[in-house]
C-alpha cells in the first residue's frame, strides 16, 4: 500500500512520540581497575551534563575523550550515538552504534539506535526489519512494538501497525506515547470516532502535555469537526494562533482525506506537523 506525502506528514507525530530509548545504555565492560571506572564514571557524568544543558557539540567531544580512553566501555559508545543522533549526524551515529555491535551483537540500546535513524531518514522497510530483530531478541520490547507501529504506519500498513500498538500495550496499557500513536494510526486509517476516544484519554490524563491536546485537536481537524478543534487549542493559544492551525488542519485534511486535492507548501506543512509531535 502506497502512503501519500501528507500522510507522512502527518506521521511526523507519531514519529516523534517513539523516540523513547528507556533503560537500554550499556554499562562499561572494559579491563579497567576501579579508579578507571571511576575516572570514566566521572567523564560521563560530565558529558550528560553537559548534553542536559544544551551543549551537544561539547558532550560530543567528552564522549569521544572517554572512547579513546576506554575502547572496550561500552556506556560512552552508546552515548555518543545517540548525541549525534539528535545532532541529526547519522551516518556517524550508525558507525558507532555498529562498533557497539561488534562488541555486543545484540545490544538493545544500538540496535534501538540504528532504527531511530533509520526512521528519521525515511526508511521504514529497513527500519521495520531491524525492530523484529528487537522483539526476537526481547517480545516484551514496548518501545520496539511502538517503533515498529510507526514504521508500519509510514509505509501505509496501518492495520498492521494497529496491532503492534496494541501489542504493546497489552504489556503497557498506560503508556502515552503508544496510545497516542495508535490513535493517530486509527486517524490515517478513516477511524475518526475511535481515534478521538483514544486521544481524549490521552489528553485527559492530568499533567499531559499541551502536545497531547493538539494531537487532539488535530484529528478533530481531520475529521471535519471545525469547532471542537477550535475549541481545544484554545485552551493553549491566542485567536491568531487558532486560525493558523485550524488552517493548516484543513490542509491535511485535505492531504489525508480528499489526497487528490493538490497542496504545494508541503515542506511547510511538515514543519507545523514536526512542531507539534508527541
């Protein structure tokens, strides 16, 4: 099944929403004595701090101090993967994810790495291959059937997708960023009455995040409903703010619903898509 490019676009948003790694680091292996590992220790600590402050190019370079210091650990391998990774540098973030690999042919956290880039570059096939490769290693991955939904959903299989959702959360059933994937999937899929039920619930957990509530609002775009997206991103934007979305909802829909409707500023659209993920 084809998927056209407003589709993709709107994917974005489930794109984003499974980029969660959880706890798959690995721990350095290497020969060192205690004081190395304490030395290493405290490299790391220095180089997420810094990373956690904005500074990724810095992190960069602690991490690459700590490698060449300690070729075997694995802890700063990964690291530096996924920094580069965020620093959109994945060409480099899959050679280093490879090297965790010829250390640790099934590292959850690499193999997880590679397939974050590999979504990010638009590959879903390659992607998808690489995430079955996760739930064989682990079935009871649940970023790995989250991801693996996204993918599906990027190449159109959206019922496919659906049930790597659910899949999912049948392990997980109150995590977020599955439900809110699965309802915008039920959204590409024509499903708009299902996919408002899952994302109200979403929107309706306290202390969700704003993202939640247009996500909300985007499917009530989509499906035609006008004035209960107006009325949801109200509660977190000004009126100019509201007819810019309620715009671009429109564009969408007709992208998504009526696709032989040409739109042109697509790279516009992903943007305003992009900046509203999970």
């Amino acid at each position: 099944m084809s998927i056209s490019r407003g589709q993709r676009a709107v994917m974005a948003l489930a794109l984003a929403g499974s980029l969660f790694l959880g706890a798959c680091a690995g721990a350095a292996n290497g020969p060192e004595g205690a004081a190395d590992d304490s030395a290493l220790e405290r490299l790391m600590r220095v180089a997420a701090s810094t990373r956690a402050a904005g500074d990724s190019r810095s992190a960069v370079g602690i991490y690459r101090r700590a490698i060449v210091n300690y070729p075997e650990a694995v802890a700063p391998k990964l690291a530096l993967g996924e920094t580069l990774s965020d620093l959109t540098a994945y060409g480099e973030a899959v050679q280093i994810f490879n090297a965790v690999l010829a250390l640790e042919p099934k590292n959850v956290a690499a193999l997880h790495g590679i397939g974050k880039v590999l979504i990010a570059l638009d590959q879903p096939q390659r992607a998808l291959v690489n995430f079955d490769n996760l739930l064989s290693i682990d079935p009871g991955d649940v970023v790995a059937h989250n991801r693996r939904g996204v993918a599906l959903d990027m190449m159109g299989e959206h019922a496919r997708a659906q049930e790597s959702y659910l899949a999912g959360l049948a392990l997980a059933p109150n995590n977020a960023s599955l439900q809110n994937n699965y309802g915008l999937s039920l959204a590409l899929s024509g499903e708009f009455a299902q996919a408002v039920s899952v994302l109200r619930r979403v929107a309706a957990v306290p202390g969700a995040p704003e993202r939640s509530r247009h996500n909300l609002a985007l499917v009530y775009g989509l499906s035609g409903d006008t004035e209960a997206a107006a009325e949801i991103t109200s509660v977190d934007l000004n009126t100019e703010e509201v007819a810019g979305n309620l715009a671009y909802y429109a564009l969408l829909r007709k992208l998504v619903v009526t696709p032989e409707e040409q739109v042109q500023d697509h790279d516009a659209l992903k943007r305003f898509v992009g900046g509203g993920s999970y």
